[in-house]
C-alpha cells in the first residue's frame, strides 16, 4: 500500500478529535485540533527508535498539548481513540496496481509474512484495509508494531513474524523500500533483505535518520512485478550451483 492521502486524513482525524472533545466540554477549534495533529506528527518522526510509539501515545500526547484537563483526560482518551484510528477506513490509503497479483503469485510458491510499522493507523484497522483490499488472506502470519511494541528495525519484529511462519531465519527474505528498517533490520534479524526502489518506493516523503548508512540489501526490485524473479535467483543463489529451486526461500 501507499499513502496520497495523509493529509486528507489528518484534517479529518482534526475534525473528530474536535468533535469529541466539545461532547466533553471543551471546546477546540478544527484549526488548533490540526495544528497539534501536525506536531504529533513530527513528534512521531522523533520516536524513531525500536519501541513503538503508537496511537494510545499519540492521542495522550495530543490531549496534553490541547490542555485537556487531567480529571477529564481518561475519559477524552477513551473518545478520541477510536475515531483517530478509524479515520484510514474512511480515506484509505491506495494499494499498488500490481500488489494483488503479485503477492497472490508469490503465496502459491511461499510462506508469507507481514510486517507493519502502524503509525497514527493501528493494526486492527489495517487488518480491515487488507481484507478490503483482498490481500489479508494471502499472509499466514500479520505483525503489527502497535501491537507487538516494537517497530522495524528491532529484531523483536522480525522475530514475531519468523515464529509464525515456523521458520529459520536463514530461510527467509524480507521486502521493504527502507534501507534501514528494511533491509538493515532484517539482516539483523539473521534474514536476507530485498530493498524496492522506483515509483513511489523511490520517492518516500520521509527518509528515516541513518537509512543513508544502512547495511547494503542483497537484491534490488526496481517493481513489484520483479519480486517473483528476484526472490527466484536470490533462492538459487542460496542452494547453490546446479541445485533446484525448492521454495526454502520465504518472503517477510
């Protein structure tokens, strides 16, 4: 999936969260409810280390920033917590046009695994997002960092989806457009790691600290259409010269 709409979802994430909180007496205008959303943002940016900060924090930290009064700020919590994940079920983000097929291609070949660092979406609403999209059911094992506690690159995230797959590291890859959560986590984790670069992949508009001095990935997909053949010789390259492929290879 890619994301064309965060901006669209945060101004209505500021819409709710304004609304919810005048339910409770007090009063925040949707232009400092946005405000405050934007900083969390940023704030968010900041927590780039390997425990999730996720959305029970954001929201407790945006109701200390609107000066929600500590008697009130349990009961506001409770309020604004639903409506700030659900805000991805109403402006989703887009799934790439080739994703269906290819990860359907590659689940007759391989185990899959999915690994999510959730942001302001926690995982039970992108749980949603992918069986919308007809992608859930092609992934034995889904882990998300608001759930687990800890996000890409922690080995603990890549060891979640490694135990439900019931595999060895050795015998898995992992596929991610980030050299340093991606690639350098997975290679931590005693994984291969294949970095997709091109399209939006390329283009991120947020560049994680230290992904410039990421460990380098062991292959490169310039398009999700090239992962079948990518992980193919990757699996070659592992059984060695004049072997079969015998699908020991699985993608994360």
């Amino acid at each position: 999936m890619y994301d064309p709409h965060d901006s669209s979802r945060t101004a209505l994430r500021a819409q709710r969260l304004s609304r919810a909180l005048a339910e409770l007496g007090h009063r925040v205008g949707e232009d400092e409810a946005l405000a405050v959303l934007k900083a969390c943002e940023r704030e968010h940016d900041l927590h780039d280390g390997e425990e999730e900060w996720g959305p029970a924090d954001q929201v407790g930290w945006i109701l200390k920033r609107l000066s929600v009064d500590s008697a009130l700020r349990a009961r506001a919590h409770v309020a604004v917590i639903g409506p700030y994940g659900d805000a991805a079920l109403a402006v989703p983000p887009e799934v790439f046009p080739d994703a269906k097929a290819v990860v359907a291609e590659l689940a007759r070949s391989y185990g899959l695994a999915l690994i999510c660092n959730t942001g302001a979406t926690p995982g039970r609403v992108l749980r949603v997002l992918l069986d919308r999209s007809g992608l859930s059911g092609h992934f034995k094992v889904m882990v998300f960092s608001d759930e687990l506690g800890y996000r890409k690159p922690s080995p603990r995230a890549f060891d979640a989806a490694l135990a439900g797959l019931g595999l060895a590291a050795g015998n898995v890859a992992h596929i991610g457009d980030n050299p340093l959560t991606d690639v350098q986590g997975a290679k931590r984790a005693g994984m291969r790691g294949i970095l997709l670069t091109g399209g939006w992949h390329g283009s991120r508009p947020y560049r994680s600290p230290g992904e410039a001095d990421a460990a380098a990935p062991d292959a490169i997909a310039t398009s999700l259409v090239q992962l079948p053949a990518v992980i193919a010789a990757l699996e070659a390259a592992a059984a060695g010269p004049g072997k079969a492929r015998g699908g020991n290879l699985d993608p994360a």
